[in-house]
C-alpha cells in the first residue's frame, strides 16, 4: 500500500507511515488492530465515542434512515428528522437554549458560533461588534475563525490569526493548584481579565468570548472555581456574547448533559459535535438562546436571516444516528454517570499514579483526567513516548506534549480503569527504562 497517498491529520506522516497504527475493528472499550491486537479505549476516540464502539442501535437506525432518505437539502427544505431532534436536544440544554443550528463537526459548529454572534450585533445596530476572546490553550477546531480564537500557538504558527482576536491568559496555575480534584481552588481573579480586555479594546468593538469550561485539547484544564460565572458576568455587564464551546465537555462528559449546567453558569451559545453521534457519523450543532434567535430571525424582515449552512447540515443518517445515540444516553443514564461511582473510580485511580516518578500534577473531572510529567528537555516529549508505549502496550490515552490525557467512553467499568492503571503504570516504568 502507497500510505503517502493518504495525507493524514495532525500527525507526523513520515514516522507513521514508518510504523503505522492501523485499526481493523472496534467493540465496546476495545480497539482491534490489523495484527489482530486488543487495545483498551481510553480516549473515547478523539473524546467522541462516549457510548462505546459497535452499538447495534445506531448502526440499524442509519441503515434504516439511508434506505428511506438518503439526502435532503436544508436551504430551503426540511425532513421532520431535525426538527424532532432540535427539539430533544434545547429541551436537554439549558435553559433558554432553545435553537439547534447543524453543522457536520466540532470546528463548523465553533465557526457558525462565531458568525452567530456577528449576526446578533448587526441585528440590533452593533456592528462594530467584532472582536473575538478566546484563551491561551484554547482549542476550537481548524477553520478559521476557530484557529484564530484558539490558544495553542503550535496551530496558528503556521497560518497566522486570521481575524480580530485577543486571549485571556492561561488559567492553569500547578504552583497552587496540582493535583486538585475537580475544580481547583485557586484563580478565579483571573476572569477579571476579560474586564480588562474589553475595556481595552472598547466594549463597542467586542462580539463574544468563547471558552471551553474544561480546556480539552490544550491539556485538560480545569475552570477555577467561580470563574466561568464571573466571565458570565462580565459578558452580561459589556453586551458580550458569551460561547461555551462543549464539543468535548457535553453529553455527559462532566456528569450533566452539558457543562454549562454542571457548573450552573448560561452561555448564549453553545457548540456540540462528537458525542451528538458518538464519533459515528458527522455531524455538529449550534445552540442558541431566545435573544439571540429573536435578534436574528424573529425580528428582522422575510427574506434569507442567517447567510450561512452547510450541504449537509442536518443529514438525514446523522439524524437518524443522533436520535438513536439520545435514547441510548437516556436509556443508560450516561449523561450523569461520570458523577457516579465511576467518576470517582477514575479520581482514585489517577490519583494514586502520583507514586511514579516525575509526575507534577494530576488532575481530573468526572470522565476526563489528565497526568502531566515534568518536562525532560528531550526531544520527544515525555507525554508522546508514553503515548506511544502505551499503544504497544494495548492502551489508548492521548499525549500531548508533557501530559497524558483519558477520556473513556461512558460506558467505562471498573475493570477496565484497572486494567488502564497496570498498563499506565507499566507503560511509564518503559519510558524511564
Ligand atoms: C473544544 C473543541 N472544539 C472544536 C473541536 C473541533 O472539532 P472537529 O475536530 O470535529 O472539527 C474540538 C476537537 O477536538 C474541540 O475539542
């Protein structure tokens, strides 16, 4: 096989084509490899697979859906499919999130995000309204608008920061806060930052915020306590726009539906993808609230209100994938259970693995955990090599940089969280040889 012909993302091609990680077939916590090796999910994918690998269910309600209607355009026509599924996905989210825009991935639903709130301001006469704040580490996908907002400079070296934009500064503080559980305890004056930042550029210029509440991608980091309430605040004070990007934080990731009710704090508009299919077909979401609807589509003339969709946005099969996904969530109670036992199963057991040498912090929230080591200074970072000896090892965890990331499907047992910490545990003991 000619594996150059496949330009894979995010990856270094040169070494994987070298010795590359291919995956034959998947089924409950586990991965099978094309030599026909068992490797746990520890990942959930890329923090998509929340219901596990193979569900029958989904697989049938695609197959079905795909017989009957294979395709229907959006601009201008409906199938009944969205509509029911708009309805059961604001009736779960907060309250006063009571629209679903869809997108087909994480990175479409951060970029709608963002024209949304353009569209309110110049709705209500405020189109100096433009400029975007994100945070250092944030991560909100690859298209433009997102990369701009986003915070990881390794992103945006390359390509630049295309559009207005400005960053609160990182929150993660290991000199108070390692090894907190949950919620760290120290740094909620940093909100008072955005303060500062709107004041700075003029609170007539400024459109939305957008924040992860748990920063994913950047290394699963953790919101102080207090401060997404207080960026709430600010944003209501100065006429803000304020965007909880929950690709990763929503469907039961932290133990509630979405993040924003976990922590009690509303956003105006919230991005969805991942686990709205399970990682199973494509497809994202945008909510918004009544006022920014009203702004945008109830109050203004008849005519096209939101220049703006995509060919496949609402598809039929990610439909019918969705709906299926939603009674298994409900079925199984998986948007609450990383607050059950389970949730504290993986606190305990990250936790423990302080006892390895060359750990600095360990930190977690109900299904998400990450465990960074002190850097080396060596070429590859201690989070890859371990990464990489953990696969060998039958475990998928991510690495990144310094750290190690779990995000395990909502299905996760016990068993399987022992099996991760021996497998850790041994994978980390290669690395130091
Ligand atoms: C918070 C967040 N936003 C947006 C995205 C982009 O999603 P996608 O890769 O589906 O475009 C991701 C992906 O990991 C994410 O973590």
């Amino acid at each position: 096989m000619n594996l150059n012909a496949h330009w894979s993302p995010f990856t270094s091609n040169k070494v994987f084509n070298k010795n590359p990680r291919m995956i034959e077939s998947a089924e409950g916590m586990y991965w099978t490899t094309d030599k026909g090796e068992r490797v746990l999910d520890m990942t959930a994918g890329l923090w998509c697979t929340n219901l596990g690998h193979g569900r029958e269910e989904i697989a049938s309600a695609m197959y079905e859906s795909s017989k009957k209607l294979d395709y229907a355009p959006s601009f201008g026509f409906g199938h009944r499919h969205s509509f029911e599924l708009a309805e059961r996905l604001t009736a779960l989210a907060p309250r006063d999130l009571n629209h679903a825009f869809f997108t087909n991935s994480g990175s479409e639903s951060v970029d709608t995000s963002l024209k949304m709130a353009l569209a309110y301001h110049s709705a209500r006469g405020q189109s100096g309204k433009k400029i975007f704040i994100g945070r250092e580490r944030g991560y909100h996908g690859v298209n433009f608008g997102g990369t701009a907002a986003g915070g990881i400079n390794t992103n945006t070296r390359t390509f630049g920061r295309w559009g207005n934009v400005d960053h609160l500064s990182d929150v993660l503080d290991m000199e108070r806060n390692a090894f907190s559980h949950g919620l760290p305890e120290h740094g909620v004056e940093k909100a008072e930052e955005l303060d500062r930042l709107i004041q700075f550029h003029g609170a007539e210029n400024v459109a939305a915020v957008i924040v992860e509440p748990i920063q994913g991608a950047g290394g699963v980091i953790m919101p102080p306590q207090g401060y997404l309430k207080r960026l709430r605040e600010i944003c209501t004070a100065n006429e803000v726009v304020l965007i909880f990007d929950e690709v990763v934080c929503a469907f039961g990731r932290t133990g509630s539906f979405t993040a924003a009710q976990e922590f009690n704090v509303q956003p105006d508009i919230m991005t969805l993808a991942k686990g709205l299919t399970s990682g199973t077909v494509p497809m994202g979401a945008v909510l918004c609230s009544d006022t920014i609807y009203d702004a945008v589509v109830s109050n203004t003339p008849d005519g096209i209100e939101f220049f703006h969709g995509y060919t496949y946005s609402a598809h039929p099969i990610a439909c019918a994938a969705a709906m299926a996904c939603l009674d298994i969530y409900e079925a199984e109670g998986l948007f609450t259970r990383a607050n059950e036992g389970i949730g504290r199963y993986l606190e305990q057991v990250l936790h423990r693995l302080r006892d390895l040498d060359g750990i600095i912090d360990i930190r977690n929230y109900g299904l998400l955990g990450a465990i960074e080591f002190e850097p080396t200074g060596e070429a590859v970072p201690m989070g890859v090599k371990v990464f990489t000896k953990a696969w060998d090892n039958g475990l998928m965890v991510r690495g990144l940089a310094n750290t190690i990331i779990v995000s395990p499907p909502l299905v996760v047992e016990e068993s399987h969280i022992d099996e991760f910490a021996e497998k850790i545990w041994r994978s980390v003991k290669d690395c130091q040889g």
